[in-house]
C-alpha cells in the first residue's frame, strides 16, 4: 500500500501522520495559552467603538453646539494644549459609532487618544492602554505590550496558528470508511468522548476561518516583507508612495488648504482623516472615504508635501487592477470582519473563543490519556520500591494511548487547534 493510500484509508498507521500528530500536540501545548489570549481579545475587540463608548460616555454624549465644525487645525492645536509633552500624529473624523473626531497623541510607544467636540474643539475624553479596557486589549493583542517587536511575535503566532490547523486537518482524518462520524458531537456518550467530539468536530468545522485570522495575522506581523515578495509578482502600489521634497523654509503647510484640495480632487469622498509626516522625506496624508463606514482599505489617499503643502499623488487604496493590491486589500476586512454587516462581526466573535474551546478540550484529553496515568504510575512505583521509572515505561506508549479513541483519547479526528 502507497503512503497517500495508506494515509486515505488507514491514516492511523501513516508515518507522516504520526510526524503531524507530534508537531500538533507540541505547539498546541506549548502556544496554547497564546492562541487562547489572541482568540478572547479578538472576539471582544469586533465590537471595540461599542464597548469603549460605553466605558467612556462622554465619547458618545456630545452636547449639540451651533456653529461649522472645527477645522483641522483647530483640532490639533486643542490637543496640543492638553497634552504639550506629546506629539500630535494623526486626526480622525466622526464615524456612524463615535460622534467625535480623535486626535493621536505619541510619547514613546504610547498612543493617547483625544477626543474632542466636533464644534468647539473641547477636549472630552482622552485614553491610553493604561486607563482604558478597551485600549489595554487592544495594545495586548496587536502588539503583546511591546510595540513593533511585539507585533512581529504575533506575526510567528499566526505562522504557528497555520500550522496547527494545516497539522489538525492531517491529524482529524479518520480514514475513507469513517470521515462522517467526525464531523459530529454526540453528547449522549460519556464526558470524556463529548470532550473529544466537541475538539474535533469543532476543529474541522473552524479550520478554513482559524487559517484565514492565523495568515492575515502573520501578514500584519511582517507586512513589509510579504509586500516586497507580492511585488515581485504583482505591483504592490502602496509601495511607491511618494516622498516630500527638502524644506525650503519659505513656505509652511495649511492644514485646510490640504482638506479642501483633497475634496476637490476626490469630490464623491468624504473627510476620513489627516495623518502628519513622520519622517524628513514623508508627507502629509489625507484620506477621503469612498463609501460607509468609511475604512482606511476604501479611502483615496492623497499625498501633500511636508514643507509647501502641494499636492504630489493619489492613492485609491482598494481599486487597482494589480492583483496583488486586491489581495492585501481583503486582509483587513477578513480578520476583523469588516464585511458583511451586523451578522458576521457576531459570527467572528463567536468563532473568535473557539481557540479557547479547542485548547481547554486538547488538555483536558492530554490529562486524561497522558499525565494522569504518569502520576498514577509513579504513585504505583513509589509504593512498590524497585518499580521500573514511571515516566520511562510510560513514554513509549504515551503517543499510542492518545491515539487510541475508546474512551475519548484525541485521535485521528482530533486537532487540537
């Protein structure tokens, strides 16, 4: 019998299959508690605008002020004078879940939020990770409380994240004649087999979406790179974004001069936000919404030169014939379920806790098969003194009796994440 044969229809006496198994037992161990922080945070964070206006009201309640709304400028000034020793990098507009535009505010690492009356430039309420829930999730599960560092590591999460569900797909398997019987829970069996069932089934049922968020968060940890090898293929446009000229210094930029070109120049858009040079070459960048809710992946980006404030380039972000900018495009919207509507953000928070589900099911079977019969063993060979070494004679038969189905050991039909 060929290896392919023998993994379709006797998968428990396939080699690779064994070689998988480990690999998935071992990493679903080992990051599971991870995976399980990166699941609960993600499914609280779908409804983020919600609950941190619900944490902060002042953020939603906004006394109704007659008058234009303030400009860009104003703003910016109006958090400047509230928080001198940071540096302003960002503005944003209200959206359809907060009233107020919000002013990024930079010391380090740390981002401050200010949230100020659109009329008057009041400051209403200001946040950091330090003194809002909302912001403390965040900052944990974008960046593990470690900036860009901290990114990077989720990025090697999402890889291990694939790699689990590419292994529990190999490891659920169950052989041509038996497939069907997996795909189910039976929950008039004992504790143990529901155990099992419900790591399985729920496994195989979450693995195309759990390989989706563990990829698209990979790319969010090492975007640069995965841009540069998409070019290489397909122009990635945001890659040639365009740079700001020296500063002569016999002209200073007028933030609503920039507002209003930009509306000019994208007139079905609307004002999404501002966004501050950061560097000597970089430039100032406004962004012009193309639809509701308005997102960073469907706004047209246009570029202003940091020291005259000319106007430089468009970037329509979201419409491009490359095929790799259609890619990149979708990997936002798919991990954080801006798609969609209502229905699907409460779908990716229900699947979003069902690494928690898979983890807690995986150990429960891992005690059972494995560290409860060591201990019982060593208790055995501590009350009977010249008793073989409890862990040796149990190692050998460890991976068998986790294989072994009878009474709800994870098997074939059991990955772990």
């Amino acid at each position: 019998m060929s290896a392919f044969s023998q993994l379709l229809h006797q998968p428990r006496r396939s080699v690779l299959r064994q070689v998988l198994f480990q690999v998935h037992l071992w990493v679903g161990l080992g990051f599971g508690l991870y995976l399980l922080a990166m699941g609960i945070t993600g499914s609280t964070l779908v409804f983020a605008d919600e609950l941190e206006g619900w944490l902060h009201p002042a953020i939603q309640q906004v006394e109704p002020q007659a008058g234009p709304p303030a400009s860009a400028s104003v703003l910016f000034a109006s958090a400047r004078r509230a928080f001198p020793h940071r540096q302003a990098t960002a503005l944003y507009a209200p959206t359809a879940h907060r009233p107020t535009p919000v002013v990024y505010m930079k010391q380090g690492d740390e981002v401050l939020h200010a949230y100020l009356h659109p009329v008057t430039a009041e400051l209403l309420a200001s946040t950091t990770p330090s003194t809002s829930a909302v912001r403390w999730l965040q900052d944990l599960h974008f960046n593990l409380f470690s900036g860009r560092t901290g990114r990077t590591v989720n990025g090697v999460g999402g890889l291990l994240l694939f790699l689990l569900c590419v292994s529990g797909l190999f490891v659920w398997w169950p052989g041509m004649s038996r497939w069907t019987s997996a795909l189910a829970v039976d929950f008039r069996r004992n504790w143990r087999r529901v155990n099992f069932d419900l790591h399985s089934a729920a496994g195989f049922w979450t693995a195309a979406v759990l390989a989706m968020w563990a990829l698209t968060g990979a790319y969010f940890g090492f975007s640069q790179q995965v841009n540069a090898f998409l070019h290489r293929f397909s122009p990635v446009s945001s890659l040639a974004a365009p740079e700001s000229r020296p500063a002569s210094g016999k002209t200073k930029p007028n933030l609503e001069a920039m507002v209003t070109e930009a509306a000019r120049l994208a007139p079905r858009g609307r004002f999404f936000g501002l966004q501050l040079p950061a560097g000597k070459r970089s430039t100032y960048i406004v962004f012009m919404a193309r639809n509701e809710p308005g997102t960073k992946q469907n706004c047209d980006y246009l570029y202003f030169d940091r020291s005259s404030g000319a106007y430089l380039s468009t970037w329509r972000r979201g419409i491009s014939a490359s095929a790799a900018d259609e890619l990149i495009r979708w990997i936002v919207p798919l991990h954080f379920g801006l798609i969609g509507g209502l229905p699907v953000r409460i779908l990716w928070t229900i699947l979003g806790l069902t690494p928690a589900l898979l983890f807690v099911t995986g150990t429960v079977m891992w005690w059972n098969r494995v560290l409860r019969q060591r201990l019982a063993a060593q208790r055995r060979a501590v009350a009977v003194p010249g008793a073989a070494n409890p862990f040796e004679a149990s190692s050998s038969t460890s991976t068998q009796s986790l294989l072994n189905p009878s009474d709800g050991g994870v098997n074939s039909t059991s990955p772990l994440f």
